[in-house]
C-alpha cells in the first residue's frame, strides 16, 4: 500500500529527524514525494507540521548551547 505525500510528510515530521519545515519539504522531495509545495500549501497543514517538528526535533540538534567560560 502506498503513503501518500501528506501522510509520509507527518510520519517524517513525528520522527524527529527534521528540524523544521523547509528541512521537511526538502526531504521529501529527496524521498520521491510529488506535489509536496502544493500539498502542504494550505496554511493549517504547514502550522501543524511546523508545530511537530519544532517538538520532536531534539533542541540539542537544533542549536549548538552556549559555552561558559
């Protein structure tokens, strides 16, 4: 059975392996997904797919933490 871009697009978002949108988008693309701009156009799947990636993205990955002297 094969998954269609939207449903690929949150399974990828919920892995937590992308840090946000754009990265998402790109990977998709890379994984063979077609029409993913104009999948993932409307605003409410961008904001939600957004919102999962910020919170699965592992904040030690998304920005290196500050050194104390």
């Amino acid at each position: 059975m094969t998954v269609s871009t939207i449903e690929h697009a949150f399974e990828v978002a919920r892995s937590g392996e992308v840090a946000d949108f754009e990265e998402l988008k790109r990977r998709l693309k890379a994984d063979g997904c077609r029409a993913v701009d104009a999948l993932l156009a409307p605003r409410s799947i961008r904001g939600h797919l957004a919102a999962i990636c910020a919170a699965t993205f592992p904040a030690a990955q998304a920005a290196p933490s500050p050194r104390r002297p």
